[in-house]
C-alpha cells in the first residue's frame, strides 16, 4: 500500500485529500461521509491533521487506522511536536507501525498559547526535523538514543510541510532543504494560489535536491490546494496567515461577486479553484487537497 503511494508520488499521478477529526468520541461519522460521496475511488490517499490550531480533536492515529481498515489507501498521519516528548513520539511510532499506520506527516505544530484548553503547554523538545530525525534511527532498527529495538519497524514513510510564500525565495529554499536533509520523501506546501508562485516552489525544491542530496535521497514536492469560496476566507488567508499568497484578483473578483449574492460569490470561488486545480495538475499533478471536512467541494473539485 505505501509503496504504491511513494511510486506513485514519483513517477506518477498523486492525490491525497485531507481529513481532520472532529471535537468528538467518533470519527465514524467522517469516514461515512467520506463514503457516501465515493471519494475514495478519487485519490490516492489522505491524511489526518493532529489537533490543527492546538484545538482539542480526535487523535490522527487511530483516524488514520479507521480510514486504511475501511477504504484500503494509504493514510499520512500527522504528528505534531507541540504535545509530545521524544519519549511519546517514539511510543506513539511503534504503536502506529504494528497496526500499519506508516506513512507520518512531521509538524511543529500551531503555538498552544491558542489552545482551546486551559493554560495548556507546549512540549515543543525540538522543530519537526527531530520526529524526521526519530523516523531516520527507526528505519535503521533502533531508537533515537541509538539503542536496537526488539523487533525492527517496519518501513515508517516520513512527510515534512513548507510554506508555499516567502518574501525570500532563499529563505523557502533552506527550508525545503532542512526537510530533504533530514529525510522527508514528500515535501506538503501550504496552499498554491497561482501558476507562479507554483513554479517557483518546483524550481526551489529542484535547487534545494541538487544542493543537498544524492539522487535516491532526493525529495518530492506535493502542492497543497484549499479552495477558497468566500471573500472572506480570502482576505483572512492574505492577511493573518503567513506563508500563503492569495492574489489580488482572486480578492477583488471575489469582493465583486459578494457584492451580487452569495451564490454567485460561491461559484466566482469555486471556478477559480477549481480552474486552479486543473492547471496544476497540468504543471505538477502532485496534489494534496484540503477543504476543512468540506468534502462535497472537494468531490466537486476531484471529478
């Protein structure tokens, strides 16, 4: 299963679509929605986020075990530094790999001075290149401190995130190339608005490869997608997220429909998506797409 998602990350066409457990005891209610719409058949794989915005949410494991058990593709499993030690990371890994949860999605994590939880700390040991670093020491047999385990892992596939904007193209580039030294085999961006800006990212990850890296350590880039459909959603991106850039047209073609109705907002949105979509799985069709749960845009965007 995981071979086949690495291949196909490689040498072919790759689609991976996002999911994030609810504030809730089941995940069930995800996964049948997820069915009910046939999504599966449209990708290749998904992923789950781990307690995104450093909310209270379902544990990505065991969502990433629900989802491989009901649909048989290949689920990337996000951990984040921000709740965890090494100790915990660790455990949390061999947990994951008997049950053949494999493929892990290495994040730093949002700050939990945002947390939804009272006074909650973060643990923060190290960025995420310490759980690449972790992955690199399992894939050799043994723990971080060098110590043989009982039994070997079976092979944990590691994924790493960027930025897709940078006022410093330089600055993006060492960033991506932190990620590939520490063995990252598919580089997620956050969301593209943009031809540019999307090659620009290609061109980064080439340099970055060819500074860093032999040709059999050499890492992928996956361009994130988020459709937008609301002017508002728009204008937050823009302004209170960094490392994205949504395009001045896109704002003001949007501020235009919004002005007519909301349904016409809606479709002004989602034609520019969706249009996006189609042009970058020209330019590069490694894809992941994040719609926030919204899964009937991404089926409309996917078929």
């Amino acid at each position: 299963m995981f071979d086949t998602l690495i291949d196909k990350l490689k040498n072919d066409t790759y689609i991976t679509l996002e999911t994030t457990p609810g504030h809730s005891a089941q995940f069930m209610p995800t996964i049948e929605k997820i069915a009910e719409l046939g999504l599966a058949e449209l990708v290749d794989g998904f992923s789950t986020t781990d307690n995104p915005l450093a909310k209270l949410k379902y544990n990505a494991l065991f969502a990433a075990k629900m989802l491989q058990d009901r649909f048989h593709k290949p689920v990337i499993a996000t951990m984040s530094m921000r709740d965890r030690n090494k100790i915990a990371l660790q455990s949390d890994l061999l947990g994951a790999n008997e049950v053949d949860v494999r493929a892990i999605l290495a994040l730093t994590g949002d700050p939990a001075t945002i947390s939804d939880q009272p006074h909650a700390k973060g643990v923060f040991e190290a960025d995420s290149t310490l759980l690449l670093d972790i992955i690199s020491a399992f894939n050799s047999g043994m723990n971080y401190a060098g110590k043989p385990l009982a039994i070997a892992p079976q092979p944990i596939y590691p994924f790493a995130v960027v930025n897709s904007f940078a006022k410093n193209s330089k600055t993006l580039q060492k960033k991506i190339q932190k990620k590939i030294k520490h063995g990252a085999l598919g580089i997620i961006t956050q969301p593209v608005y943009d031809l540019k800006n999307a090659q620009l990212l290609l061109d980064l990850r080439d340099a970055a490869n060819a500074e860093c890296c032999p040709e059999n350590k050499k890492a992928e880039l996956i361009l994130g997608i988020f459709p937008i459909t609301k002017l508002r959603t728009a204008q937050f991106l823009s302004a209170h997220v960094p490392g994205i850039h949504v395009p001045e047209d896109w704002i003001e073609k949007l501020r235009i429909a919004n002005k007519h109705s909301v349904a016409e907002e809606y479709k002004v949105g989602f034609d520019l998506s969706k249009n996006l979509f189609e042009e970058i799985k020209v330019l590069h069709p490694k894809i992941h797409l994040m719609t926030a749960n919204q899964f009937q845009i991404a089926k409309d965007i996917l078929v």
